[in-house]
C-alpha cells in the first residue's frame, strides 16, 4: 500500500521508521503546506521518493492510497476534510481532532465518500495492551476495581511551543492526557460512565499538571499528566485477586501479572514492539477489507473523547 505523509515533522520519522517494517506498506512521498525544502530533507533522511512543497500535488497521485496526518493537531480537521476530498483513506495522528463537532462531521463524511479513517492512537494495539486485556478478560485478577497511570515530563517552558501554545491546541490533555483516558478504561475492558478533571493552567492558558478521575462501570482510574515534573509513565490495573503492573503507560512493551499474594506468576515480554507499526498492520488489513473504520480503534471511541476535550477545554478557557 502505497503511503504518502502530511508533515514532515518529529512524529512523522517514528512513522517511516514503522512503516519500514511492514512488508505490506510502502512510503512513497511526503508533503509540507509551508516549504518544499523542509519535505526535501525529510524525503532525504527517510529514503521517500517524492516530496512536495504543497498538499495538493501529493494527493493528486492516484498511486497513493493512504495518507498518515502528521501535522500538529490544531491542523488536522482541515487536514481530513481535504484529504477526504482527494479520495484517500486516513490514518490521522492522535488527537485526531479537537471537537465532538469536528468528530461528527469528519466521520460522516468519510462514510459518505466511502472511505477509512482512523485514529493514530497507536498503544491500543501494541502486544502489551492486547495481552493485558487478554488477563483481564480471563478473570486473572478477579473484578477490576481500580486503575491507575502517570505521563509527561518535564518541557522546555516556551510558550510558543506546541505544549504551551494555545494556538497549536496546546497544553497536557491533548498532548498526552489523551492516553489516561483512553488506555486505563481500556486495560480495565470497561467503559467510562462520568469524569471530572482539575488542572493547573500556564500563563498562556493552556494545562501543564493534570489531575484525571473516571468513574467506570464497576471501577476507578485515576491519572496525573504533566510537563513540569518526572514522572514514571505507568500504570496499574487492580483486582480482587491480583494485580497488572505495566511499565511505560503508552510505549512499553512489557506486563506483569501478580495475585493476591503480591507474587509475580507471569510476565509479558516483547522487546523491540513498542512501535507504530501494529496501527499501521490494522490500517491496512481494513482498507484491503473494505471496512470504514477499525474495531479496535472506532469512530465512537474518536467520538468519546472528543467530547471531553469539548467539556473540559471550554471550562479552563473560562478560567484563564
């Protein structure tokens, strides 16, 4: 499947870098709306065979069937619709837009021109995630009653940076908070029922510290996101009869279950498979199926959290 790429940026790399191993998936250009020099290096560094210095050359070449969007996100609700318009299916860096409004229409009209689109929220396939899921669904550690993870670090304080800048969809929730709430309700195998966030917010308004609490079906999650502060970036699922250890919240490659005696009796390991390259196997498995959507990362999940973002994001604008 021939790929082409939307922003010749930092993420952009972990991409190609993915996508070389994927025997079913071939880059074969890259785009950038501001500087056909910027996509010449980015083509050069990454061995991709076209660049070009505008979005509309690219997804004028019929021999491209996907694009992966790799632009910042306050970017890729035009990003979409124009590719969209172009007749290519999607692959859209997580978040994939901003508002429940956004979400509506960019599914709908994916549907209505009958092709795929998906969010980049990559951790949801990887080994670890699959495995843990597979204890928690086979009862190993009884009732999940809580849930719990941190993410972040400590950035650079430039506040025209994508972090501290509210005109780049800045701040913690979109960056990284995204994760929390979506991997803890997903290692628990249960959906979220209501939230609450508190957040302290930089001078610019956007969040730097990000206090997380979901109430599940049958359980608690809990996370804190940051960019001031270390943190570890794990996580834990607990239950009845044991508990999930799971070290780097969205990258790792690594689980550990432990029962009710705090004693560890099996552990997960499979170096090397923290890589975009599961979403992109899952991308491409849909599209040569003819599918819309993906089973494991849906519209409807897209949709969810857009509207916590929605929820959320108009209250801290209300209190800068």
């Amino acid at each position: 499947m021939k790929i082409g790429i939307i922003g010749p940026g930092r993420i952009a790399h972990s991409f190609c870098e993915a996508a070389r191993q994927v025997e079913e998936a071939e880059v074969v250009a890259v785009a950038s709306r501001t500087s056909l020099e910027r996509a010449e290096k980015f083509a050069k560094e990454e061995n991709i065979p076209v660049a070009y210095g505008n979005y509309e050359d690219m997804l004028a070449d019929k021999e491209i069937t996907m694009i992966y969007i790799a632009t910042t996100h306050n970017y890729h609700y035009d990003n979409i619709k124009q590719c969209l318009d172009a007749g290519k299916h999607i692959l859209c860096e997580k978040p994939m837009v901003i508002t429940e409004e956004e979400c509506i229409e960019v599914t709908k009209m994916a549907k209505e021109k009958n092709l795929f689109l998906m969010e980049g929220m990559w951790s949801r396939f990887l080994p670890k995630s699959l495995k843990v899921r597979e204890w928690v669904q086979a009862g190993k550690i009884g009732d999940v009653k809580l849930s719990q993870g941190t993410i972040g670090f400590v950035a650079p304080v430039d506040y025209e940076d994508r972090f501290y800048n509210p005109k780049l969809a800045g701040g913690v929730l979109l960056d990284m908070g995204i994760y929390l709430i979506d991997l803890l309700p997903y290692f628990a195998c249960q959906e979220i029922k209501d939230i609450k966030m508190t957040a302290m917010l930089a001078p610019t308004g956007t969040d730097c510290n990000l206090n997380i609490t979901m109430q599940l079906e049958d359980a608690i999650a809990s996370g804190q996101g940051t960019v001031q502060a270390v943190v570890p970036e794990d996580a834990f699922v607990y239950g009845s009869k044991g508990y999930i250890y799971i070290p780097k919240i969205h990258w790792g490659h690594e689980a550990v279950l432990y029962d009710n005696n705090q004693k560890e009796v099996e552990r997960f390991s499979e170096p090397g498979s923290g890589s975009f390259k599961y979403e992109i196997i899952e991308a491409i498995n849909c599209i040569k199926a003819g599918k819309l959507e993906s089973d494991i990362a849906s519209h409807e999940m897209t949709l969810a959290t857009s509207r916590i973002y929605d929820k959320f994001l108009a209250e801290w604008k209300n209190q800068a």
